[in-house]
C-alpha cells in the first residue's frame, strides 16, 4: 500500500512512507496495550537494539505467484507511521494490482475523512509521538553499560546507587512506551474520525491523548531524576577509574539531552491535541484519493520479495505470509517494507473488507517471531473499511 493525497504532498508522503502488535478492534486495541503495562519492565528496552535494524525475514517465495497475486486487496491494518502519515485522514484504504504487456502496476486509494488542517495535527502528534520513542531508546542504550558497572569491582555505594537508578529507569521507560503507544492509537482513532459505539467522539480521543500525555511526563520527570542520579553519581566516582568515569559522563550527558527530546515532544502533543478539537471533525465528503504506481521483482529466486515504485521513490515490499481459501487463491497476505536508517512498515491485506480475528492475530504474532517489533514508534492501527461506497471507491 501506498497512498498520496496529491502530487503536491507525494514528496512529503513519499518520504514519510520511507522514514517509515496489535488491536483486535477499536476498543479491543486500547486494553490490548493497557495491558502492555503489565508486561515485564523492561521488555521496552529489551527490543530497543533489535529496534535498531531492519529484519530479515524471509518471504513465501515457494508459495508465491505474482500472477495470483493481481487484483484487488483491502487493507486491514497498518503500522501507526504509514496510516498517520502517508494515509493520513483517509479510510477504506485499497490496493489494485494489474499486468499489462509483461509490466505489473498498482493503484491504491481511499476516502478522506478529515481536514487537511486535522491532517496536519495529526501527522504532528505522530512524529512527536515517534521523536519521544526513539529519545526513550537512547536512554535504553545507556542501561547496559550502566548494569555492567553496578556489577563492577567499584565503589559499593555506587554500586547500589546505579542499581537502584537504572532499575527505575527502566520502570519508567516501559510506561512512557505504553502511555505513547495509547496516545497513538487515540491519535488514529481521530485519523479515520472512527467513533463507531460506545460514546467515543472527537472529544474523548482528544481527553484520551492529553491523559496519557500527562501520564507520560511523570515518566519523562522519572527519567530527569535519573539523569540527575546520574550526574550526582559520576561526581561521587572521582576517584574510580577513567573507564568507570567515562561511561558515567556519557551516560549522564545522553540521559539527559533524551529527556529534554521527550519533554519536546510531549508539549507538542499536547498543544497539537487542543488544536484537533477544532480542526479534527469528521467532514465525509467521500472524496476518493488515489496514487498509481508499479512493481518490479529485483531477484528471480527471491518472486516475493517485491519493489513498489512511485515516480522516481522505491521501497521493499515483501510478502513474508500468505492465507490461502478453500479454493487455493490467496485470501491475505502480510507484507513487510524497511529500509536501513530510513524506516519500516508493515501491512495486512485481505480479499475482503473484513477478516477474522485469529488471521490477523496469526499474523501480527508471525512479524514479532521473526524480529518485527513495532512498539510505541509505531504500533499497529486497524484500518477503517465501512460498507456501501467504501467497499469499492476505485
């Protein structure tokens, strides 16, 4: 999938589909990572340096017919970076893939729900959602060296103090990521004006954001207190070692330069939130948006590890899983893209506007057993696909 309002915005949207688990619903994704905060705490850090390349799983190459593959495809969810981003505003998001004299082509498109000026918060609350991530991961990088001198011959106050620190850091960077995580899933919630049951409204995802806003800056003061631990603790190490001394500067200085990154980047969400109530109502138009494009197989061993081309932009598309139907035609298909220091996506894709939840599931918990972690930079939105003219816009 990739999908452009315009070709005013296509550099914008290009770039933002390449600067590129799971809900089961609308209401059912948010207890999902409500119970995220349950999980082990340090599970955020834990997958902060597989986070930090691309994985190489392998795609369905013996199972893979391009032939097969033409047709229509809706898309049933997507990674929260792509949907808020490239996909911003739009529902019923589909694909149409075609062959002609030997060449393979797509379409995709969608129907717009929002303003441009929603558009806007929304694509604004989503980088500073992924900004206060990705400064969370560094200070995720600073614990191993940190746990390595608490275990050291050094002095043992220290010892205990960076102990007792970097196990509360840690602590706090597991609920910041969960609270981002909720932020943007409320955020996408506002992108697809999706307010089915239940008395959501623009409003209470917008009460939804600020919440975990402010759930998350007790978070961001935890991890100031831990730069400020830090910077106490190098200048009780005097009279350690060069090597001891050296780690506590580097992490002391990082520590705190990704806790005022956060602090950014929580302000930002916040003043962008207050903006969406005025600019964020549904306008359902039914304007339908669409971007051609082709694909390519760079490697004959390799059918299903595709290239999708926008004018002159490239990126992977590789099919790392396929559902098939009774009659053997594929049915879904799980598609990954990443592209080493520019970003990541995943997508599944269904025949039909709908699919179960077990496939879905199966799926999501196939990316995350081949080292495709999502977490809060870009956690796994649904995908709004209503009946009547959102079942086939193309």
């Amino acid at each position: 999938m990739l999908l452009v309002k315009d070709e005013a915005s296509m550099a914008h949207r290009l770039c933002s589909f390449m600067i590129l688990i799971v809900v089961a619903a609308v209401t059912a994704h948010r207890s999902d990572a409500i119970s995220a905060k349950q999980q082990p705490p340090s599970s955020f850090c834990t997958r902060a340096e597989a986070s930090r390349q691309c994985a190489n799983p392998p795609t369905v190459d013996a199972d893979f017919n391009v032939e097969e593959y033409l047709g229509r495809w809706y898309e049933i969810g997507s990674t929260a970076t792509f949907k808020l981003l490239s996909e911003t505003g739009l529902i019923c998001n589909q694909a149409f893939y075609s062959s002609s004299s030997g060449k393979l082509s797509l379409l995709n498109s969608g129907l717009t729900v929002i303003s441009p000026l929603a558009a806007a918060d929304v694509s604004a609350i989503n980088f500073a959602g992924r900004g206060s991530c990705a400064a969370a991961r560094e200070v995720c990088y600073q614990l191993p060296a940190l746990v390595k001198l608490s275990q050291s011959k050094c002095n043992p106050a220290l010892r205990r103090q960076l102990a007792s620190s970097v196990k509360a850091a840690g602590l706090a960077l597991h609920r910041l990521a969960s609270d981002v995580s909720l932020i943007q899933q409320a955020n996408g919630e506002i992108n697809q004006a999706n307010y089915p049951s239940g008395g959501r409204t623009l409003q209470s995802s917008v009460a939804d954001i600020k919440k975990f806003t402010k759930e998350a800056e007790y978070q961001q003061d935890a991890i100031a207190q831990f730069a400020a631990e830090l910077n106490k603790t190098r200048a009780k190490a005097r009279k350690e070692s060069a090597e001891i001394q050296n780690t506590l500067n580097s992490a002391a200085l990082k520590v705190s330069q990704s806790s005022a990154a956060i602090e950014v980047g929580l302000n930002t969400m916040k003043v962008r939130a207050k903006s969406l109530l005025s600019t964020g109502q549904p306008i359902n138009n039914g304007n339908v948006y669409s971007v051609p494009g082709t694909i390519t197989q760079p490697n004959a061993t390799s059918p299903a590890k595709l290239e999708v081309s926008i004018f002159t932009s490239r990126a992977p598309y590789w099919i790392i899983a396929l559902e098939k139907a009774k009659d053997g035609a594929y049915s879904a298909a799980l598609i990954y893209s990443c592209q080493q220091g520019v970003g990541k996506s995943l997508f599944v894709l269904s025949r039909e506007p709908t699919m179960a939840m077990a496939t879905l599931h199966g799926f999501l918990s196939k990316a995350e057993s081949l080292g495709i972690y999502n977490d809060c930079e870009d956690p796994f939105l649904l995908t709004l696909q209503r009946g009547g003219t959102c079942g086939r816009p193309l």
